[in-house]
C-alpha cells in the first residue's frame, strides 16, 4: 500500500522500480502487505558446529581474522555459513555430510590452531531443520500473550568489502586495550557475508536496493545494559571508539553499515551514505515518485 492508498504489486514486471527499492529501503516506501516466496526443500542433513578461538595477543586475533577473512572471500563454498563472536565462539552450520565438512574445515581449523581431536576440538552436531534453527534462537521460542523481552542496548555496524592488516590490528588493539576492560555484556558479531561462494553476492550489486553485496563481513558492534537500568550516553563513546580505530586505519575508504543495526549516533547524512552508499541517489529519486509527502517518514530513513 502507497502513501495515497494504492495498493499495488512489485515485482520484476510490475512496478520495478518499486519493487527494486523494497529489496533494501523498504520502510520508506510503503506497508508491503503480503508476499509471495520462492520456497526451497527444507535441509535435513546440518551440522551445527561450535568451537573455541583463544588468541593470547593483538597479533594473533588480527592473524585470526585476516584467515577468516581470506577463507570467506576464496574458499567458504555456498553450504556453509560461519560467524564469529568477538574472540572465542566461532559457530554455523554446514548443509552436508561429515566427510564433505571435515574436508572443508578441517584446514581453516588448522590454520586458526584449533584442535581437530581431543581437548579443545568443539563440537560438532546432527539436527534437523527445525532443531538447527532453535539452535540459533537461544533455545525454543516461547509464544507468551503479551511480549514483554527488552535489552537496552547500543548498536554499532560495519560492512566492509576488505579489512587492510591496518584494520585488523586497530580493531583488535582496541579488543584487548579497551574493549576486555568493560565490564557490560557487550560483543563484537561477525557474520561471514560475502564472498566469491556467498548467495548475496552472486546477486548483482545494482539488481536491488541493497547496497553491500560485496561486503566479506557484516559486523555488530553491541553494547548491553540488562534489566530495567538506563542506557547512559557517555556509554556510547566505546563502540563509538572501536569503529573510529578501524576508520583511522583505513585511509580513503567509506565503509557501508548495515541500518538493521541502527546506530542513533549518526547523523541522517551519513546514515544515508553509509547505509545506501551509491543507490541513494536512486532511491532519492524513487521517493519523490511514491512518497511525494514523506508519509513513510524516519530519521535516517531514504528522504529524511
């Protein structure tokens, strides 16, 4: 439904434009009301894998993550998905058989010094469709009559298509400087992304909205307070710091930032840089056309 109250389809030969604008920047465009899906046969052969990453310095975490990074770029075939919690858990799940995965990970667990057999090995489990996804959700999800779960958090993000050495040492500099002396439960999520075997990347750059199909990493940078205790601002300045180190250290790039990770701190100029980088000027275009009176309106939000 359009701001006019029009009610139309997007697809690739109805409203295109539209429906491209979705794929990215759909809440300030309109309320998509039903859709249409392109399902695929559940897989019943996964393996969920956890295991323990246990850098001792700076050095080793940044030598850590330049071979995640290297391996997600070349090697991570389209079966598997991995993501790290900044140092230690290193989880995903691999869409096959046992022999197919030992022969996949058995040299990147090599080369990050993980044990293959006996103390230090982790874990690697057989489970279903739905017994991998209740994996991933913290246990099962529970359906109560009124939803009362809450975190006050802040929330920071990257999404870069390459992290130089530079990079990867300010980022893990400012881990075992800074970060490992707060004592809040915050993390650092890195997803696995991109890459020359990754399903969002073999999508086009510019066949949607969404602007970082080539981005290796997508990053959250999440700092927690639990309970009913306030956020206080001068908190921010941590995350803040972490992606400013990454920043300084990479001279002459933009990164892109992922808005599901909506940081409060930027403002709506660099939110629509860093959220759309080339297309905003696409989907500025595209706003003027169905939106005209800024209906869908937020701030950071395409024509905000």
């Amino acid at each position: 439904m359009l701001s006019n109250s029009t009610v139309v389809t997007a697809s690739t030969t109805e409203n295109p434009d539209l429906f491209w604008s979705l794929r990215g920047a759909g809440a300030a465009f309109g309320v998509v009301t039903s859709f249409k899906f392109k399902t695929f046969d559940a897989p019943e052969d996964n393996l969920v894998f956890s295991y323990s990453l246990t850098p001792s310095n700076a050095t080793q975490l940044a030598n850590m993550l330049s071979i995640l990074q290297d391996f997600t770029i070349h090697t991570q075939p389209p079966e598997l998905n991995m993501r790290l919690f900044l140092p230690s858990q290193f989880t995903g799940v691999y869409y096959g058989n046992r022999s197919d995965f030992d022969r996949v990970m058995n040299p990147l667990l090599t080369q990050l010094g993980v044990p293959l057999t006996g103390r230090g090995a982790g874990t690697v489990s057989a489970k279903s469709w739905l017994n991998t996804l209740t994996s991933f959700s913290n246990g099962p999800l529970a359906q109560p009559e009124v939803y009362d779960t809450h975190e006050n958090f802040y929330a920071k993000s990257l999404m870069p298509d390459y992290l130089s050495s530079e990079a990867l040492t300010a980022l893990s500099n400012y881990y075992y400087n800074t970060a490992r002396r707060i004592s809040r439960s915050w993390y650092l999520l890195i997803d696995m992304h991109g890459g020359s075997g990754s399903a969002v990347s073999a999508v086009a750059p510019d066949a949607t909205a969404y602007a970082h199909r080539n981005a290796t990493f997508k990053m959250q940078f999440y700092d927690i307070q639990f309970g009913t205790s306030t956020y206080k601002p001068e908190w921010m300045d941590f995350m803040n710091g972490w992606i400013k180190a990454i920043e300084d250290a990479s001279p002459g790039q933009t990164f892109g930032m992922y808005i599901n990770y909506a940081d409060t701190n930027l403002t709506k100029e660099e939110a629509h840089t860093h959220y759309w980088k080339d297309h905003y000027a696409k989907l500025v275009e595209l706003k003027e056309r169905y939106d005209p009176g800024r209906v869908f309106e937020g701030p950071q939000l395409v024509g905000s």
